[in-house]
C-alpha cells in the first residue's frame, strides 16, 4: 500500500489506469476545482477505498469519499454538491473523464511541508519593536482611519515586530527543575544512582512548567469598521503567524474561521485567502449571533476554555442586544479573560452608547483601543498579562 | 468480512447501529489498515465505536485517554524506577557488581496503552487477535503529543533506545476521537480515515432505543425519540445526544411512564436537558407543544 506520507510513491507509472483510479482522479480534480485541498495521498487512498468498496453504487461511492477525502465536517455541504454534480456527469458519459495523472502530481507534491513539528518552532526572535525612528513614531499614533496606502505599508513591518502571546498558565506538563524542589524525578535519580554504585545520593526533581493559554481573536468585519477592517486583519495575521494557539474569527452576518486562511507566512497571500473565505465582507453586522455561532460550535467545546479571547469591534450590531449580552456572558464564563477592542473608544467624545456595546460591557474584562499601532502594542502587553497602567 | 454490509450485521449483532457512512469508514480502516479518526457532537457514541469494535473483533480493547501534558512516559513506556532503585540496592548488598544492561531489560519496563497495543501477545489459546486501540479526546492533548502519535500510527512501530524496536505483525485497529475543541494537525488527519458522526434521524434512534434499552415500553420509546428530534430543532447549546436519549428513556420507564405528557417531560428535563438555558428555551417554546408533535410524529 502507498504510503500517504511519501508524494513520491505515486511516480511508478500505472500501466493501465483500473476504473477506481480514474474516478478517483478525476473526482479529486472536482474538488480541488471548488476549493478543497485534497493532497495527492489522499487521492490515492480514495482509490484503494474504491477497490475495497466497489464503485456500483452511488451511495458506496460518496461514503468512500467522505471517508477518505474529507477531514472537517464543514466541507460536508461542498462535498454534497461536487458529489452530485460530478456523478451526474459521469453517470451520463458512462465513464469519468480521462485525466492527465503528471497534471495532478504537480498539484500539490509538498503536501506535506505542513508535518507537525515544524508547527513547534519557537516565535521568531525578532526584536520587539526595537526600530523607533521617527517615522515610524508618527505612523504609531496615526489613526488607521487616516492612512494612506504607502503608510499602510510601511505599518507592515512594525505590525511583523508585535509578539502576541497569551498569559502563562501552569502546564499539567513537567520539566526538569534546576533547584530542589517539586516532585521526585526517578528516571533521572535512577541515572545518576548508576554513578554512585546505585546510591541515589544525588536526586533529581521534576516541577510543572508554563504555557502561554490560547488567544482566540473575533474581528468584526462589518461595513461600519470597514476604514479599520485593513488595520486589523493584518494585526491578526501578525497574531497568528507570530505563534501557535492563536486563532482567528472574522464576524459580519455570520461567523468565519479564517485561522487556516492567515497562517500563510506571506502578509498579502493570506490576506487574500482570508478575504476569499468571508463572504460578508463590509455587510451588516449581527455580533450576537456571530458570537452564539462561536460559543456553540468552538468556544464552550474548549476553544475559549481558560483563553484570552479578544473581541476588535466597534459594538454596532443590527441584532438583538440582549442576544449579545447573554452569549457574552457564556463566554466570559468559561474564557480566562475577555478583551473588548474598540477603534472608536479613542475619539473625545465617544461613550459606550451602541447598544450592542452596552449589552457587552458588563462582560468584558479589558476596554481598549484599537485605532493605530500604539494602542495594538498596549493591547499585546495586555493579552500577554502584563499589568498595565492607564 | 467482505462487503460494507457484514461489518454492519456484525455491529448490529454487538448492539451497535451503524450507518453506512460509519459502516463504511469502519470497513475501510480494517480492509485498508489506517487509524480512523471519528469527530462529531458529544454523546453521539464516538468511543462506544472502539468499545464495539474490542467486542465483535475480540481483540483486546486499550485505551488511552488524552490529556494536555501527556507524554510519552505516560503513553508509550516508562522504566518501574522503584524496581530498578530496589534492584540495584539488592545487587550492592549482595556484593555484586551492577551491570547498567541489567537494569534495562524488559523486565523493567512498564507498558503504557500506546505499547501494548504494538507489542501484543497471543492469548492462551495461541490465538492472536489484534487489539482495537482506543486514542480517545486527542484534541486534549497537545500538539507535541499529536506528532509523537503521528510517528506511531505510521509505521506500527516502538523503539526503546535500551532494548530495540517493538513491531506489530498485524496492525491494532485505531480509533481516534476528537472533539474539535482545535484541529487535529493535517498530517494526524491524512493518515487516518476520517468519519462525522451527526446525530441519528428518528428512525436509527428508535432502532437504537429498541437495543439499549430495551425495557422502555414502544410507545414510550416511540415518543422519546420524537420528542429529542423535535429538542434538536430547537437552537439548544447543547442538543440531547443519543446517551442523554437513552438516559431520558431509562428515566420515564422507571417512573412507569408508556407515554409521555407534560408533568412527565417537565420533571425529568434535566436528564436530557443539562443546561438551564436549554431548559428554559425548551419551556418557553412550548413542553405541551412538543408532547403534542412527538405524539403526532411517533403515530
């Protein structure tokens, strides 16, 4: 059986492709069209399924693919429909369309660069902040609202240097401790017996180390925030490119996980993809409903358990304000801290009158601004538990 | 086993109602050898798939349950460090020399669940059944762990620097459970066969009361599985899963219900309902209400 891990495998020219193979393929290809990623190995998988299962059946047919080419239940509804549409097609021709097997192979032969423990790496040690000029001073009390493109640019790169972490929280993970204390290490003790005749004179201990707890980030996309909307989402890509344990939620209408869409290292690309997978970019906004969508099917589930889950809104919502206010409370029960981020909060005369912002404010730990790059690095070193002043 | 349809006799026959998607996805992982990872709501049987699986198969069932800060001394091994302190102390008193090989050997080792499913032993009989093991929650461990999991659901294989690499002949049947509480890393999801498990439509779940609990009257048990699909339609934070359905089922029965009205779902909510928002969203739609539909539906 070829090994899904090695792309190269699948190079051994099949002589003849059987029927499976080729339905495989060209089903692969559907869904690469509509925007599944479906690496090669997969493919190949849902090729020996087909063997396993026969491919007389429709129903035999869609469940060895769902088996093998899905991973997330969100992709079901395409699935469905790339499904229908595609075995219409074939059942009407008779035979799935001849595919070029070299096109597919090029698709995607580092489907697997993503291997888990490249994930691990440590934040990049860039400097934090450590360019000042000028320039750059200016650009970090400038309003967002105000920028122009090229200033916009240039804020790229000082948003690269904002670090995001979460506070620390105690790990139910150990690690070796360097003074006496904690619990007793025996597999180190046992080591260093060894030296000594199988004497332990010289005991090791082990203590609970420290990780950062998840950031979760919910960034209101709606048409009010729309001259902060930029601003923020390259912030949330700098967030979730920073580090692991962050994630990231675009609300408008509706609620979009767009974590996956921003871990691309490159600023632009991912604020692309980012921007291609929310549909209701510069809508209405409906933050109460977007927030029950988070509670029910991430946050109470253990997304939003014990994490920092910050909130950049302007706090207009066309829905029910006490709809907002109930879900805020569920999840300020169950998060560590709840950051509310206001690019609105800056101006003189601004008071928390939205009334979406009133239902929430009750529930929100931490009131900030949001405007330019100076409030951003307030709201970092808040996130990250440092005490700050104001 | 030869077709989809035997592996749901099977499971049938060990009180377990599949559908053929899950029917499939099972088929699969055995015919195709590849850890099937199973993800969906709580309470919808996710872990009783491996528990059914240990039974019908006979393999022994070996689990392991995820937690954040599991390591591999928890999962894979770990060396009986008292033994080895209390054998190197006996060996000195006796005046011996202590040999550090000695120390090391498998009498010293301590299986975890990850091992023993590997390292598995024939039985009295001779017979070689290969466990089902059971990777239950991994969503709670971290992401270390998941790629240290990666690395043994891809070969089948455990090397113990000291002693060598444990290898299974046949594979253990894996079943891996998550709730999405983050993603599963790519890499774990492409190696496993992956399979949602939704809730039962009213029919599979009337099939499945029949079977799990048997002892609730028809009718009873005809309006239960109504009135949960009915529950289900109603934004709950927490729909009743299929064990809060058999719970709320056992719960009527005991009180000698073989209908429901509305004193009977009113104080029993709380079995199938464990959120007071959810009470209180089914109360304010209506408890008379859904007695009504469930009673239409289940005719």
């Amino acid at each position: 059986m070829p090994e899904a891990a090695t792309p190269g495998v699948e190079h051994s020219p099949v002589a003849a492709p059987t029927e499976p193979d080729r339905l495989a393929v060209g089903f692969a290809r559907v869904l690469r069209g509509a925007g599944l990623d479906v690496p090669v190995g997969t493919t190949v998988l849902f090729a020996e399924a087909l063997g396993a299962v026969g491919v007389s059946t429709r129903d035999s047919v869609y469940w060895a693919g769902r088996t093998t080419l899905l991973s997330r239940p969100e992709d079901i509804e395409l699935y469905d429909r790339c499904f229908a549409a595609w075995w219409e097609r074939v059942f009407q021709l008779g035979s799935a369309p001849v595919e070029e097997r070299e096109v597919i192979l090029a698709f995607d032969a580092d489907g697997d660069d993503d291997a888990p423990e490249d994930d691990s790496s440590e934040p990049r040690d860039a400097p934090t902040l450590a360019v000042r000029f000028s320039r750059a001073e200016v650009l970090r009390q400038r309003d967002f609202a105000h920028y122009s493109p090229d200033e916009f640019a240039e804020s790229r790169r000082l948003m690269d240097d904002l670090r995001m972490s979460g506070a620390t929280r105690r790990s139910r993970r150990m690690r070796a401790s360097r003074h006496d204390r904690g619990r007793p290490d025996l597999r180190r003790t046992v080591r260093r017996a060894l030296r000594t005749a199988g004497e332990p004179i010289s005991r090791a201990y082990v203590e609970p180390s420290e990780r950062p707890r998840r950031l979760v980030l919910l960034c209101d996309v709606s048409g009010s925030m729309e001259a902060y909307a930029r601003g923020l989402v390259r912030f949330l890509h700098a967030a979730v490119v920073g580090r692991g344990r962050v994630e990231a939620f675009a609300v408008g209408t509706r609620l979009t996980r767009i974590t996956r869409e921003l871990s691309s290292r490159d600023p632009d690309a991912a604020i692309a993809a980012a921007a291609r997978r929310v549909t209701d970019w510069s809508g209405g906004t409906r933050l109460g409903e977007g927030l029950r969508q988070f509670n029910d099917e991430w946050g109470i589930r253990g997304m939003a358990r014990g994490a920092v889950v910050v909130i950049l809104s302007d706090g207009w919502d066309r829905g029910d304000p006490e709809l907002l206010g109930e879900q805020m409370e569920r999840l300020h029960r169950v998060a560590h801290q709840v950051v509310w981020v206001n690019p609105l909060k800056s101006s003189p005369n601004f008071a928390p009158l939205a009334r979406g912002m009133a239902a929430a404010l009750p529930h929100v730990d931490e009131f900030v601004e949001g405007h330019n790059l100076a409030s951003l690095e307030q709201l970092a070193r808040i996130v990250s538990g440092e005490k700050v002043t104001r | 086993m030869e077709t989809v349809d035997d592996v749901r006799a099977a499971l049938a026959q060990h009180d377990y109602l599949a559908d053929e998607g899950l029917a499939t996805a099972i088929f699969l992982a055995i015919r195709l050898q590849r850890p099937l990872l199973l993800e969906g709501e709580a309470g919808v049987g996710k872990t009783e798939v491996a528990k059914v699986l240990a039974r019908w198969t006979g393999g022994e069932l070996v689990r392991l349950q995820c937690y954040e800060g599991i390591d591999a001394a928890q999962a894979v091994y770990e060396w009986d460090y008292a033994r080895q302190l209390l054998h190197l102390r006996a060996v000195e008193a006796g005046g011996g020399e202590v040999v550090e090989d000695e120390l090391y050997s498998e009498r010293f080792l301590v299986k975890r669940p990850l091992m023993r499913a590997i390292a598995y032993e024939a039985d009295s009989l001779g017979a070689v059944a290969p466990p089902v093991l059971l990777v239950d929650e991994v969503d709670r461990a971290d992401d270390e762990f998941e790629a240290f999991l990666l690395e043994i659901l891809s070969d089948y294989t455990v090397t113990v620097p000291e002693l060598g690499t444990f290898h299974a002949e046949v594979p253990p049947l894996v079943v891996v459970t998550s709730n999405r509480t983050r993603d599963v890393h790519d890499a774990l999801k492409r190696r496993c066969l992956y399979h949602w498990i939704a809730h039962p439509d009213f029919e599979r779940e009337l099939a499945i009361l029949r079977v799990r609990a048997p002892e609730v009257p028809d009718q009873l048990a005809r309006e239960v599985a109504a009135a949960v699909a009915s529950m289900r339609e109603l934004e709950l934070y927490k729909p009743p899963g299929v064990a809060e359905t058999i719970d709320w089922a056992n719960a009527l029965a005991a009180l000698g219900r073989t209908t429901i009205d509305e004193h009977a779902v009113e104080v029993t909510l709380g079995t199938i309902l464990k959120y007071r928002e959810d009470q209180e969203r089914t109360r304010a739609s209506g408890i008379e209400e859904l007695v009504r539909t469930a009673a239409e539906r289940s005719a």
